[in-house]
C-alpha cells in the first residue's frame, strides 16, 4: 500500500506528524536558535538540513522501539526478581505463575501512571507504599534496600510507618492491608 493511501485511512498518525512536525520545526529550532544560532541562525539550519533531521527521527524511532520492548519485558523481569528474591531472603516461595499473574494485574495500570504522572514520582510511590504496607520492614531486606535507602537517598530519613499512618488516613491503610491479606 503506498505511504499517502495509507495515511488518508488513518488521520489520527496524519495529527501525529503535524505534532512532531511543529515540534521540530517550532519549539526545537527555537532552542536552537537561541544556543547555537548567534547573529546568523540560518547558517546553522542549513547545517541541519544535512540530514540532521532525518537521522534524529530514525534515532528516536529506534530508542523508542527498544524502549518499548524494554517496557514490555519488564512484568517478566518483575516476577524474576520477586522469586530470586523471595528465595535469597529464604522466604516462603511462591508459585512463579500466582507471582507473574500479580505483576501483570498491577503493571498495566501503573504503566499508565507512568505516563501520566512521571517516572519518578510512581517510583517514589512504589516505595512510600512497600514501606507503608510491610509487615517489618526492619527485617525485609528487599524492603531495606529497595525502598527505606532509597527514600533515605531522597531527604527522608527513616520514617516510621506510624508517622507515614499519620499522612494517610488510617482507615485507608487498614483497609489496604486487609486487602493484601492482613500484610
């Protein structure tokens, strides 16, 4: 099918295109204009014009993909990490398939929050949360290292559950826990 009869069939990638085409052609030739086009901003997008933009779209295009596999790898390599590391703090195992089925439930949406709310931020959430609902954290290693250190890394220092209690309404917290089984 050719490139034209294909996009007058799908209009929403035709908004697409015009979006990153502004984007270049708008905001990313504002930049750099401003950092690299001194008194003679024309000499440096004619430079540009050596295939500079194509290469840069292909580039993105190639990362993009990788990401994206890297993306959908991730409830795999989630469900791996939780067993290995069930099993190096000789904690009861799990069935591989009960632990892959909980990752897939929860991965879904919060790879939307990802890309709604930032990286960042679900990540801190993730820890505020496994610190929050950890029966000891004092004696989970994986809790210790993977969300106490981090959060200690980020200006907080250890906090108790009690006081993270005090930020969320108990009720909540109480609720949250039964519905992980009393954790």
């Amino acid at each position: 099918m050719d490139l034209v009869d294909w996009l007058s069939e799908n209009p929403e990638t035709i908004e697409h295109v015009q979006e990153i085409g502004d984007l270049l052609a708008y905001r990313v030739i504002g930049e750099i204009d401003k950092g690299f086009g001194g008194g003679k901003p024309r000499e440096v997008r004619r430079r540009l014009t050596d295939h500079f933009w194509c290469d840069l779209l292909v580039a993105m295009a190639e990362v993009i993909e990788s990401f994206s596999t890297a993306m959908n790898r991730i409830p795999e390599y989630v469900t791996t990490v939780i067993v290995q590391t069930r099993k190096a703090e000789r904690r009861n195992p799990l069935l591989e398939a009960l632990v892959g089925l909980a990752v897939q439930t929860a991965w879904a949406p919060i790879e939307s929050m990802i890309c709604t709310t930032g990286i960042e931020e679900v990540q801190r959430t993730c820890w505020i949360l496994a610190v929050l609902i950890c029966p000891a954290p004092e004696d989970h290693k994986a809790v210790q290292d993977g969300a106490l250190l981090p959060l200690a890394k980020e200006g907080m220092l250890e906090v108790s559950r009690e006081r993270l209690e005090q930020v969320f309404p108990a009720d909540w917290v109480h609720r949250l826990r039964e519905g992980l089984g009393g954790a």
